[in-house]
C-alpha cells in the first residue's frame, strides 16, 4: 500500500485492527492459562488472584493453603482448582453481594480439597439445580472433568459454602 492520503488513512487503519487482534489474541491466550499458573505455580496463582480482587473490589477474600509447597500438582488438576474457584469468588462478589469470602486449599494424601465460603446473601440449592446458570454449569462441568467431587451448602440470607475434591495424580 502506498502512503498516498487515501492509502495512508486505511494504511494506518489496518495498523490499528493488527495490533488490536494481537491484544485480543494475548488475551485470549491468558485466559486459558494464566502466566503466573503456568510459571510459579496453584498457589501463588490463587494468591496474587485473591490479593487483585482484594484491590479492586470492596470485599475482603483470605487465602490459606496447607501442604501446597510440598507437592507437584499437574497442569489439568491446577487449571480446573484455579478456574473454579475464580467463578466461585466471582459469583460470591457479584450475584451474593460477599463482603467476605474465604478461600481454603489443603492436600492430604493425594487429594486437593477446596473449600470457599462466602457471607453473601446465599441461594436455596434446590431452586439454583432448576434453573442452573452458567456458572454453576461451568463449575460442576468443571470438577466432574477430572473426576472429582462438589458440594454445596447454602442457605438464603445466610451466605454459601463450596466444598470440592480433586484426586492428584
């Protein structure tokens, strides 16, 4: 393309939809597997996850983890605790209006146990398994996905509780 006026104007133009779907296609890229999970690791992903939410939202989100240093969790296994428990604090503070959740990660014996709790305004599960949106679809798919186990407890005006376990290879 020359750069006479009229190439030049659509010359930039398309310098603009390029850079624009480099961005979008590092995004997408990130989102299937965040830099800092693939480098350092399921803890201090769900750390620095936790500490940014804490930042930008008003509810306060404490992290523990017990026995996570010790072992080696596999991609697949880290990938499916990462992502459910980012839709879980997600819906907390969203649809739960949370002001405080907790996030719990403990393995004993080959097994990854999540716990997320949250002091939200809660939902009764018979009624959320009628009408099951998208994000409880995408957790239950989630977990069922590496074969392992969820339940949930949750009361209206009286928050909710995740539990889930995973087996480790």
């Amino acid at each position: 393309i020359g750069k006479e006026p009229n190439n030049s104007t659509e010359f930039d133009r398309c310098i603009d939809i390029i850079d624009s779907s480099i961005k979008e296609m590092r995004h997408v890229a990130h989102s299937l597997m965040p830099e800092v999970l693939d480098k350092f690791g399921l803890d201090t992903a769900l750390k620095n996850f936790c500490t940014d939410i804490n930042t930008d939202s008003k509810a306060n989100i404490v992290y523990q983890s017990f026995g996570l240093k010790e072992i080696e969790i596999d991609k697949k296994t880290s990938l499916t605790a990462y992502r459910v428990i980012q839709e879980l604090i997600t819906n907390a503070i969203k649809h739960a209006d949370a002001k405080n959740i907790m996030v719990q990660l403990t393995v004993v014996d080959q097994m990854l146990s999540i716990t997320v709790e949250d002091d939200g305004k809660g939902f009764d599960p018979e009624e959320m398994k009628k009408k099951k949106g998208i994000g409880l679809i995408n957790i239950e798919s989630r977990i069922q996905f590496v074969n392992g186990k969820l339940d949930i407890q949750s009361e209206i005006n009286n928050g909710s509780s995740f539990f889930a376990e995973l087996k480790l290879s």
